[in-house]
C-alpha cells in the first residue's frame, strides 16, 4: 500500500544527486582555473564556492529524508550526518573568509587576494 509520502527518498535522492554535480562542476572548473593559470587561491575559492552550493542541497535532502524517520536510531543518525554538515559548512565558511580580504569600503566588496609565498621576492607578484 502506497502511503502518500512515497516519492520522498526519490526526491531526495535526486537533490542530492543535484548537490553532487555542483561539487563536481565547481572542482571542473577550479582544474580549468588552475590550467589557465588563474591561481590556486581562485581554484580554491572556486571549490569552496561549489562545497558550499553543493552542501546547502544535501542538506536539504537530508532534511527530506528526516520525514521518514521512525526510530531513535534514525532520528540520531540524521542528528549527527546534519551536525557533521553544519560543522563542514562553518570550516567552508571560514577558509572562504580567510581568502578573501575587503577591499575597501569605497570599493564596497571583497575581492580576492593572492597571498605571496614566503620564497617569493618582495617586488614579485605571486599569480
């Protein structure tokens, strides 16, 4: 008998699957951002970026499966996968914040800054 939350994990398996083609696509184009000589701080922000997009999606999917839970076990597992995320989700957050730097407030944004290695001449600017 087909209850009426039946298309639950389907649906969740699917954004969960959205959230891993964002990652994947993010790590695609920080490797074409690393070939094109952009830099690994951009590479790194892009994959990030892509983490960050792609764990709010899983999130959500989990979320989603979290209607289906019946037991304590489960109600504990989902607890501990979602606190891993949001632990996850904060260290993203943080990485990206250490990357970026503000520009200004004339300027009114962030803008990325590639910091110089400590083997770099000082009159040299690190790509």
């Amino acid at each position: 008998m087909p209850t009426e939350l039946s298309f639950v994990p389907a649906l969740a398996a699917l954004i969960e699957f959205g959230g891993a083609v964002i990652v994947a696509v993010a790590v695609a184009r920080a490797l074409v951002a690393l070939a094109a000589g952009a830099g690994v701080e951009r590479a790194r922000l892009l994959v990030i970026a892509g983490s960050l997009s792609g764990l709010g999606y899983k999130s959500a999917a989990t979320l989603l499966k979290a209607i289906e839970l019946g037991t304590w076990h489960g109600i504990g597992a989902f607890a501990a996968i979602f606190a891993l995320r949001t632990v996850i989700k904060q260290v993203l957050t943080w990485e990206q914040s250490r990357i970026l730097e503000p520009v200004g407030e004339a300027e009114g944004g962030f803008q990325a800054v590639t910091r110089r290695s400590e083997h770099e001449a000082p009159g040299r600017v690190a790509r």
